[in-house]
C-alpha cells in the first residue's frame, strides 16, 4: 500500500465496500466536493476531528482503524504536506523526511516503554539505554541518529499512545518545529505529540481526537516539566475501538 497523508487508500476501500459515494463525505465534513477531491490529491490535510468523523461513518473496526492511521501518520512523516485550517483550527505536520538503506535491514534495540523509567538522557542515547536493558531487537530498514523501537503496554496507555503501538524514534537528536515527537515528562508520563518551537515557548499540540490538552510551556519552563523530546520516524498504531 502506497501510504497517502489522507489515508485515501483505506477511505476509498471502505467506501465501496459500504456502496457510500464521496458526496457523503462532503456532506458529512461540511465541505464541497471539489474540497474531497483536494483531500484525496493530499492537497488539503484532514484535521483529527474530520479524521475521527470519516472512520465512524465509515464503521472501522479496530483492523481497519490501525491501518487508516498508521497510514496517513506515516504518509505525513515520510511526505510532509501543507498547513491548512478547518473550522479556525490551524493543523500542522512535519515536512521531515528520513533515509531507508534500501533492502538493507538491520538490527533495532526494542523495549517496552515501562523500561524508561529508569533513562536519565543526558547519561547516554536511548539507543544505548535499550541495547544495555532489553534483549529484544527489530528487523528493519529505519536509518537515522540512534534509532530505537518503543512498545507500548496496557499499563503505560496514556492520551496519543495506545496499547501494542510500536515507535520508531530517533534518539540522538532534537525534532524539528513542525514534527511528530515523543515525549518524556518528569511526572512519568508519556505524550505523542507535535512540537512547535518557537522564540519564547514550546508547544506540544495533540493530533488525534481526545489525546489530552494542548501543552505550552514557556522556554524558561521546559526544564520543569520535560525530560526528553525525540523525533518520531516511523508508527505503527494499534487502537481497541
């Protein structure tokens, strides 16, 4: 499957299946149809709301949901896109892109997420945390600075991340304004989010539906509340709905 930054692929399937035309959606987001027509070029990219809406209406079963999600996250870490607004709510994505060592796999340190509580960043990469404390490793194409897998467990679901997601990160470096990161918080909790940087604060921005609060914090604040923050590479979701 051709990742698409709308999930068009996993939409357009559904749509048949359900014998629904694209009209519907129109209707159902509140948009013409020469906009649905942008939405599956990728010109125009779906906010978490609309998202949310579509996979209801179109009866996604938890399969479905993963693969949907999966998808456009991915899509829109590999491809980027362009801002856009819907109903005033301004919705970014990351332009990034990373290396694949084309048919070239290599060993992933992979643990499971409870296995940071112990982390202290400025001590070592997370590369190096994971490869010292879990056996486990993922097969893959992933390049990148430090690249390391997290699972999540049903004890660590938090708002953004759910139980048996598995993420691709990249622990030598910071992410870039714009991108998909992971965060460590000093309460022990851990946040999926969009990281905008800007001149005197630092935002974390949800981007799916009823992933908790945005978060803004000052430069001066940063410290107090963050651990960590990591670019996000590759997702592959998993969700119970």
């Amino acid at each position: 499957m051709k990742a698409h930054v709308n999930g068009w692929e996993t939409i357009e399937r559904q749509l048949s299946q359900l014998g629904r035309k694209q009209g519907e959606l129109a209707r159902l987001l509140q948009i013409t149809p020469a906009a649905v027509s942008q939405v599956k070029k990728g010109v125009y990219l779906l906010n978490p709301k609309q998202l949310e809406k579509i996979a209801t209406f179109l009866q996604f079963d938890a399969v479905m949901r993963n693969e949907f999600y999966t998808e456009l996250f991915n899509a829109r870490l590999l491809g980027g896109g362009v801002s856009s607004s819907s109903g005033g709510v301004r919705y970014r994505v990351s332009r990034e892109r990373h290396e694949v060592e084309t048919g070239r796999k290599r060993e992933i340190p992979l643990g499971d997420l409870e296995l940071l509580a112990d982390y202290v960043a400025p001590l070592e990469t997370m590369r190096n945390y994971l490869l010292r404390k879990s056996p486990e490793r993922y097969l893959g194409t992933i390049s990148g600075e430090e690249v390391c897998a997290l699972r999540v467990g049903a004890e660590f679901e938090q708002a953004g991340l759910t139980s048996g997601s598995l993420i691709m990160i990249e622990s030598g470096r910071i992410p870039d304004s714009g991108g998909l990161s992971l965060v460590g918080m000093r309460d022990g909790h851990y946040l999926l989010r969009e990281f905008i940087a800007e001149t005197d604060r630092i935002v974390l921005r949800p981007m799916l539906l009823d992933s908790g609060a945005e978060l803004e914090l000052k430069r001066s604040e940063v410290s107090d509340y963050l651990l960590w923050v990591h670019p996000v590479l590759e997702l592959t979701l998993r969700f119970c709905k």
